[in-house]
C-alpha cells in the first residue's frame, strides 16, 4: 500500500511538473515572437495581462489533448467565469430579441425625456468574448451615458459560422427599433457600438439599415479599433505591430478565418496576400491601400510589398471576403453615403489601426461627418482594461471618456 502511494504520488508530481514545464515552454515562445513598442504606457501590466492570456490558452490546448475539453470551450470559461452583483444604478435583465440572448442596462433614476439607446456587440475574434466579458464596459456606458444599453450575445465561430453573428446582430437591432417605445427610448438616438469584431459587425449592421425606410435611422455608428477587412494583412499597421499584445498580425488572420469557414486552412496564403486574384484586388485599390493612410502613419518601418495573384482553388474558400456584410471597408459608394454620423477610435501599436483609418477616409470622402480619437499609447483591447483594479491603463480610461 505504502509503495503504492508512494508511486502514485511521484507519478502526480512528475505530471504537475511536465504540466508546468509545458505552460512555461509555451510561455516563453510566445514571448519571443512578441513585442512591446517603448511608446506603450506601463509595458509591464500589458506583458503581464499577455502572461495570463497566453497561459489561459495553453491549459487549454493541454486539455483538449489529453481529452478533457476543446481549447476554445476552456477559455471561454475562464474569460466569462466572472459575475458581478446588482447595480444600484441600473436596471439589469436578460432576454431575447428574436430568440437572440440579450441583456438589457436601464438607469434606474427617472428621466424628463425619453433616452438614448446603444445596441452593442462584443469583441472576441467572433470565437470568444460573450454579454459577460464586457459587462462592466456596458455598465458604464450606461451609468455615465444615461443611456439604455442592450448587449448582444451573438453566435460564435467556429462552430457558427458567417453570417451568423452578423444575422444575430442585425436581428437583435431590428427588433430594438421595432420596440423602442417598451423601453423609454428615443427613436432618433438610437447608435451601434462594437469593439474589434464587434466594431465589424456594428459596422455590417449600420450599412444594411441605411438604406430602411421602415425603421428608424441609426443616429450614430461608434467603431472601437474594428476590423473592417480581410484583403490586405500587410498594411503599415500589421507589419509594425505584427508581434504587439493583445493581438499579433497572425491571430488577427486566424480569427477571421475561423468566422468565415470555421477553420485557418489558408492561413498562410491569407497572411501573404495569395489568397485574392490581383485583379479583384486592383479593383478595390482605390479602398483598401497603403496610399490612402497617412504618410506620418507608415515611418514606424513599413515596407511596401509586391502584389501576389492567386489560384482558383484558394479563392473559391475565401471569396466571400469580398462580401461587405464580412468586410464593411468594401460596401459601395453609394451605401457609405448613407451612414450616420460615425466616431473611430484607433491605437497606434495596434494591426487593426490602419482598417480604421481606412474607414475614416471612405466616410469623410462620402460626405459623412466623422469624430476620430487615437490613443498615441494605446493596444488592440485597451478598452476593456479600464475596470481592472490593478491592470488598467490611462489610455483605457481616456478612450472610455470620449466614447461616453
């Protein structure tokens, strides 16, 4: 019995060991394909929050490999495991608008007039982030605002692929403007919102609800660092912040492509640029180019590259790239002359910086007014760093104030 025991126990302790040895091997090779810019404000809490994402990722692919649970499933438990209590401020519910999980914020003190309301969706690389995630971003929002604000819980890829989070969304914001009234809202103050994937898809949403006639207009479109294309994943902006937290130029391929086909089968030739014939890409030019970002934008060493073609086969899995319900950057003329009054916050150490200054311009050019703010110090994420005790950033909270 004793030496039993004694077996097992060297036999747990060596698995312990392996386990952490694993983690930290993990650990370590990511750090080596990081980077931390010297213009990010308190590098040392940004290394440490990529610390924990990094070794929340890496338990996870753990126990999926020894047949425990999928990697995405784990992570997503742990970035949702948090609850907060009640708000005394707020009202908060959950329902469903067109059998789509929503969770509804309404101040609680009373109001002379009817309020603004704020539709938003969540970031997450439309594989993680949940109504949970960005509960105290939406709590504030409402709190400082006074507004009335619904968080959608969309479906995730990969197991629900495009256009599932972008019908989700549209459906959910349909049904809002349909009941506004029940809620105490405005019909002329309704705005979208979304961070990085959540800015795509309110985006997508905004477009498709120009051109209505039947409900009310949106009033504004806010667009936190989104991710508004996939053609180009060597403009300035990814080649200079390719290795920057919170997200490197290859996840940002990965994510999308999870979204599209519920796989990164071509994430290589999608990295590259082999993944759109070159006359498709000719044709969007005018859109999607490094010309069009400003010159002080491409000093941070950026270089131009060769524009590849592409076969047939790689196309057809990725075509719908050129969708606008996909990549918003690509809608017509004709469509982004529609669109409210927009506000953009971009980061500077941030691959999805140069989509939104690509968007800026489309706008400003079709005769929308636009409110643009760029955090000079900022990451991809900084946003919802702002509630954090002890791991928040000044940045965070600027960018929040403007946004309120």
């Amino acid at each position: 019995m004793a030496v039993a025991l004694t077996v097992l126990v060297l036999f747990l302790a060596g698995f312990v060991a392996g386990f952490i040895l694993l983690v930290m091997g993990a650990i370590n090779f990511d750090f080596s394909n990081s980077e931390i810019p010297p213009g990010v404000n308190q590098p040392a809490k940004l290394r440490i929050i990529h610390i924990i994402l990094i070794s929340t990722a890496v338990v996870g692919k753990i126990l999926e490999n020894i047949g425990i649970c999928t990697q995405v499933s784990f992570v997503r438990y742990m970035q949702g495991r948090k609850t907060l209590g009640v708000d005394p401020k707020l009202f908060i519910k959950d329902l469903c608008f067109e059998e789509v999980p929503v969770r509804i914020y309404q101040p609680k003190a009373p109001s002379a007039s009817q309020r603004r309301g704020v539709m938003f969706f969540h970031g997450g690389g439309w594989v993680f982030g949940s109504i949970e995630t960005h509960e105290k971003l939406c709590r504030s929002i409402a709190r400082e605002s006074d507004s009335v604000v619904v968080s959608v819980g969309y479906r995730l890829a990969p197991e629900h692929k495009y256009p599932a989070a972008y019908e989700d969304c549209l459906n959910a914001t349909q049904h809002f403007l349909q009941h506004l009234e029940h809620y105490g809202v405005d019909a002329a103050r309704v705005t979208v919102c979304g961070d990085s994937a959540g800015g795509n898809l309110a985006a997508a949403v905004s477009q498709t609800l120009a051109g209505r006639s039947d409900l009310p207009k949106l009033r504004a479109q806010i667009l936190l660092y989104p991710g508004l294309q996939a053609l180009d994943f060597n403009l300035p902006s990814y080649q200079q912040n390719r290795g920057v937290p919170l997200l490197f130029r290859e996840r940002a391929a990965f994510y999308v492509l999870q979204y599209l086909n519920g796989n990164a089968t071509n994430l290589e030739e999608v990295l590259e640029g082999s993944h759109i014939p070159i006359d498709i890409k000719l044709k969007y030019q005018k859109w999607v180019s490094p010309d069009n970002i400003p010159a002080k934008f491409k000093l941070r060493g950026y270089k131009p590259r060769v524009l590849l073609d592409c076969t047939t086969e790689v196309f057809e899995k990725v075509k719908r790239f050129c969708e606008p319900n996909l990549c918003p950057l690509l809608a017509e003329d004709s469509v982004v002359q529609q669109l409210p009054e927009s506000f953009i916050l971009t980061c500077e150490y941030d691959v999805l910086r140069d989509d939104g200054l690509l968007y800026k311009k489309r706008l400003e050019d079709n005769g929308v007014r636009v409110t643009w703010y760029h955090l000079e110090d900022g990451f991809h994420g900084i946003i919802n760093s702002f509630h954090s005790d002890w791991l928040s950033f000044p940045s965070g909270k600027r960018g929040l104030d403007n946004i309120i």
